[in-house]
C-alpha cells in the first residue's frame, strides 16, 4: 500500500502545483466572462449612478459585460461583507466609498470586514462633494436662516438617510455635530429611496452627495442650501459654499472608488485599473460625470496604491468624528 500513499501525495503535489501555475494563466486571459458589480445602495443613488457610467466604458475595455448587482442593507456593509468573502478571481467585484470603507470601522464595532485587510483597492472613480439639501417647501430660504432654523426645532425635524454608515448619514452626523442638534434620523435602503422621500417632503432634510441631487435642485423638486467644499461646483455655480453661507466648519466631499477581494492575483488588479483608466479618460465619460458634479480623479489618484492610502487617512478621519454615533 505503500506505492499507493506515495502516488496520493504526488497526486496532491501535482494538483498544487498546478493550481499554481494555473494562476499567472487565468490572470492574463482575464477576463473570458462576464464580472458583477456589487454597489451596495438601492439603483438611482450616486454611487450606483456612478458605477454605471463607469464600468459600461470599462465593459468595452475588457469585452465581457459587467452587471449591476444592488445589494441593500445595513448602509452598504451586508454588500460589502459579502464582497470581502468573494472568490479573488476578478469576477465579483464592489463599488465602495467613504461610508463601507471608512466611517463603517468606527460606526460598526463589530463589522464583518475591514476595508484595510480584506480588499484589494482597485481604482478611485470620482469624488462628490457634499450638499446640504431640503424639502422644496422648507420655511429657511438661505442657510443662514437654515442654521437658525434647525437649532430651534432639531427635536421637530427629520433626516433622511441611507443607513448607518453611508455616505448621507456620515456627514450629516457631522454637519449634526457643528450645528449641536439632535434630529430624528429617517433611514432608507439607499440614498435613491431617501431622495425620493425627500422629493415627496415626507422628510424635512438630509445631506447627499451632488450626484443624486444636480437634476432635482434644476428642477426645483428639493432646496440645495450650500456645498460643503472649499470651491463652488460648475454644475451648481449658483450654490454657495458652506463657508460662503456662515457655516465654514462644515466641510465634506465623498468618493466611489472600485475594490476587489483581497489576494485577487495582482496583474488582473492591474487589467482593472488600466479599464478604469481609460473610462476616466474617456470624453463622453468625463462630461456625464461632470455634468453631475463629479470631481474626476487626476491619474496619480487613479492607482491601487493611492486608493490604498486614502482608504488609510479616511478610516483616520472619520473615527474621531464618529465614535459616538454608533450609540446615537
């Protein structure tokens, strides 16, 4: 029986050995199907909106198509969990952003993942800045008033959101903090759902990222009070600024970035990021997301080791910030 047990462990031995020479092969044939794209929001919010554009360009790049998968729940970490524990095979993928792979470490004590140790960061694809937003009937007309306004009756108001640790949440527990007001928070399965009741004034206000909010301030659907960024947005010129407005302490911009599981072979991280790359490049892709007030990403921004430290500095960022929140 000897021969046998020897012939199992050359058996075992081949079978690594080729699994490990199989690895460079897939990597370079990368991709020969078609990749999921986890966006962990409800379809119609920015980050959605934005991996759209994005990977239908990408799609082209790779010849193989790309699918939206929408994956609700728990402000994007039920997505993100269940990307962390994908095959690293290239094929499922997730749009993240500062709210799944940032302010969820501090918000989350018992987060399921950690945006550090179990991805492998992709790309950065836009920064969107951050805007105070109301109901179109809302009684303050500048945010000045606003700010008085709301310090008066925080008890009476309600926010929307799209869960704990997204994006609309985050920074408006910040924007909560600056002003020392404690509102109802109202959350929604997406930053979609929250704009649309929003829309509907069946809540009184919320911060948003500019993506989801350019065609309903131009349509005079919702009230866009200021931007929280140093410089007022092309596509809003006529919004002023936080600091224009009385209200300089308040500053955020959010961002969408693509990640892949962690020990996903480096040349199809690679493959990836040169796809997004050229989306970013891409003068059709470049107008519809400026034309939504996107910040495009310089190239030097664009890379897995850039993303790698902005996920870092955020996580950093946002902790102090948020240590409290998680109770509130």
């Amino acid at each position: 029986m000897k021969w046998f047990a020897r012939l199992l462990r050359l058996g075992g031995f081949a079978c690594a050995a080729g699994a490990l020479l199989s690895t460079p092969a897939l990597a370079a044939d990368y991709p020969t199907r078609t990749i999921t794209m986890i966006v962990p929001f409800a379809a119609g919010g920015p980050t959605d909106v934005i991996a759209r554009i994005v990977t239908q360009h990408m799609s082209a790049t790779l010849g193989q198509a790309i699918v939206i998968e929408n994956v609700v729940g728990a402000g994007g970490t039920t997505a993100t969990t269940r990307a962390a524990r994908a095959t690293p095979d290239g094929y499922t993928l997730i749009t993240g952003h500062m709210g799944t792979h940032a302010a969820a470490v501090p918000l989350y004590p018992k987060l399921a993942y950690h945006p550090e140790k179990d991805f492998e960061p992709v790309s950065l694809l836009a920064g969107t800045p951050i805007l105070i937003l109301a109901r179109s009937d809302f009684p303050p007309k500048d945010l000045s008033e606003f700010i008085s306004y709301v310090k008066a009756n925080s008890e009476k108001l309600n926010q929307a959101h799209a869960g704990v640790g997204s994006v609309s949440h985050v920074s408006c527990q910040l924007l909560n903090s600056v002003l020392a007001i404690k509102p109802t928070g109202v959350p929604f399965n997406g930053t979609g759902p929250a704009m649309n009741a929003l829309v509907g004034k069946q809540v009184d206000f919320m911060c948003d990222q500019i993506v989801n909010a350019v065609p309903q301030i131009k349509g005079g659907t919702i009230k866009g009070y200021a931007i929280a960024t140093p410089a007022r947005n092309p596509s809003l010129p006529e919004v002023l600024t936080t600091t224009e407005g009385g209200l300089p302490a308040f500053k955020a911009q959010a961002w969408n970035a693509i990640f892949a599981p962690k020990g996903t072979p480096a040349p199809i991280v690679a493959t990836l990021n040169a796809a997004v790359t050229k989306a970013l490049d891409d003068e059709s892709v470049r107008k519809r997301l400026l034309d939504l007030g996107s910040v495009i990403p310089e190239p030097a921004e664009r890379t897995p080791e850039a993303l790698g430290k902005l996920v870092e500095s955020e996580i950093a960022k946002w902790t102090p910030v948020l240590r409290d929140a998680a109770a509130n």
